[in-house]
C-alpha cells in the first residue's frame, strides 16, 4: 500500500506535448506536396484532387494520432480514468484510407494491390502505435458519491489548480510566486491522495469547494488588482491569506495521510470568515 | 514480441507503404527524366520513318 500514499502530482490536465512519437505520419506524406503542384502544372485534376485530400488527410491522421497518444499518456498515469476517445484507432483508419485511394488513384496500382497498401498501413499503425485503451480505470462509489463524481471532482480541482497557477504567472513578486507555487504542490498532493482512495473525497469535499476556490479567487483578485495598483497593505493582505491558506492546505494532507477522522469544518469556517474580512469572498 | 522490435517492424511496415504509395504517386505525376526523354525520342524516330 506504501506506494500509493506516496505524493503525486495529479495529471488530468497535463498533455505529454513533447513527445516525438507520432510525428513520422507528419513527415512520410510530404512527397505529395510536390506531387500536388506537378499535377496542377499539368493540368492533371484528379492528380491534384487525389494528392491534395491525401497530404490532407494524412495530416488529419498525425493529428488525431498524437492526440490519441496524449490522450494514453494521461490514461496511464492516473489512476481513476475514464477509456480515453478511440483517437488512435481513427488515426490508423484514415492513415489506411488514404493510403489506399493514394496507391489506387495516385499511383495507379489495380484496386487488390492498393487494399494490400491499405492493409499494410493499418498493420504498421497498429504494430507502431498500438490501440486506445479500452478498459475502465474503475473504483468503487465511496461514502455516496458515485464513479463519475469523484472523477468530476477531481477534473473540476484540478482545472482550478491549474487556473491558480496561470493567475500566478501574472503576479510579479518572486516571494509570493513560490508562495502559491508550494500552494499548488501541496493541493496536487491532496488529489493525488484523494485519487489513491477515494474515500478521503467525503473528508476532503469541502476542502475541495471552499478552499481551493478561495484560493483561486484569491490569486486571480490580486493578479489583477496588483497590475493596476500598487500598495503595501494590499500585498501584505494578500501575503497573510497566502499562509493561512498555505498552512491549511498543510494540515489537510497531513490529516489525510494519517486518515484522522476529524473534518476540518471548524478551519474551513475560520479561513472563509479571513477571506471575507479581507474583502476577497 | 518485445514492444521495441514490434515498434521496429511497425516503423517499416509504415515506412514502406506510405511511403512508396506516395513516392510512387509522385513519380507518376511527374515521369523520371532519362524515361521520359528516352520515351519521347522514341516517339520521334516512329513518327520520322
């Protein structure tokens, strides 16, 4: 069990964008460029036809390709997941196509030749790149919540960590950057918690609610004020709300790590009345 | 089959299929030169006798 307590940045959100895999079916097409302009020099327009929607639709396979295996990659490393959309078995569809009708109107092979074209190309995504995922990630409904909310949830948390984190890209004051940075760490861990065992999310549901989203309307508030204006007690202001919700974000992991039974009602009150005082609820 | 050497064979699976269908749509648009010119010089000698 030690391993999934471990913290774990929770990855809904986060594409694995610079992964090379997939690109091949952007570069192998390029010899319909030329072949396109030749055909129109020529005044070939089924040539042109057939080598322009080919480029195009090649491209349309490498895009839903790399979407598909981003899609994977997020599949892979959480661990409650939905089976992502069958972008990849689309990709190989099109990319079989089209090579077909390319080996067929293109380059004028007989029609049994460009299917063993087509066939050959679904078999080369297939070996390369393999298939979605099909299976459910599941977990069981915990204290009342079903499947598909706790996934909400932690969607729905994640995309408002995510909204803090782009709200402090726009605060200039290093201090404060990390601040909200070991802010972000510590709610990602919490997630990451809550994903690992569901059943923390009734414990951790108004944390959820009240704290994060305090904390969200926090930082994009001071974000923006602080562009136009610049005061010392606004800063100060906002540094004490940054601890308390620092220190509180602290607390609520611990508790969850040592699966203390005791809610943090009473906090989330204290912290909800400070939001409130500091003109920020 | 490891995942490396079935990537392998996909990788050319997919290089040899895509990309000769779409060398040779190429080569059919545009017919290489010394065929093309050896295919018209014949042209000319028939037409000549």
């Amino acid at each position: 069990m030690d391993q999934f307590r471990k913290p774990k940045r929770f990855v809904a959100d986060t594409l694995h964008r610079y992964s090379p895999r997939g690109l091949l079916l952007y570069f192998l097409p390029m010899a319909l460029i030329p072949a396109t302009f030749i055909a129109l020099g020529k005044g070939h327009l089924l040539g042109v036809i057939v080598n322009a929607a080919g480029f195009a639709l090649y491209m349309l396979a490498a895009w839903c390709l790399r979407r598909g295996l981003q899609a994977e990659h997020v599949y892979e490393k959480s661990r409650i997941a939905r089976p992502p959309k069958p972008l990849k078995m689309t990709a190989a569809i099109i990319a079989a196509l089209t090579t077909g009708m390319i080996a067929w109107l293109g380059a004028g092979r007989p029609l049994p030749i460009a299917l063993l074209f087509a066939g050959g190309a679904f078999l080369g995504m297939y070996l390369s790149y393999g298939f979605d995922p099909r299976k459910e990630k599941n977990i069981v409904a915990a204290h009342g919540y079903s499947r598909d909310e706790i996934l909400q949830t932690l969607e729905d948390s994640s995309r408002i960590i995510r909204g803090i984190e782009q709200a402090n890209d726009r605060i200039r004051n290093a201090e404060l950057n990390r601040r909200i940075e070991r802010i972000c760490e510590i709610a990602d861990s919490i997630l990451a918690e809550i994903e690992a065992d569901p059943r923390d999310i009734r414990r951790a549901r108004k944390f959820l609610n009240v704290y994060l989203d305090g904390a969200r309307q926090v930082t994009e508030g001071y974000a923006k004020t602080h562009q136009q204006t610049q005061s010392e007690e606004l800063e100060q202001n906002f540094r004490n709300v940054l601890e308390t919700i620092e220190s509180a974000f602290q607390e609520q992991h611990q508790k969850l790590l040592e699966e203390d039974v005791f809610d943090l009602d009473v906090k989330i009150e204290v912290l909800a009345t400070q939001l409130k005082r500091e003109g920020i609820l | 089959m490891p995942i490396v050497l079935r990537r392998l064979l996909g990788f050319i699976i997919l290089v040899a299929t895509i990309g000769l269908a779409t060398c040779q749509s190429l080569v059919k648009a545009e017919p290489l030169t010394a065929s093309a010119s050896a295919e018209a010089s014949l042209t000319s000698r028939t037409q000549a006798r």
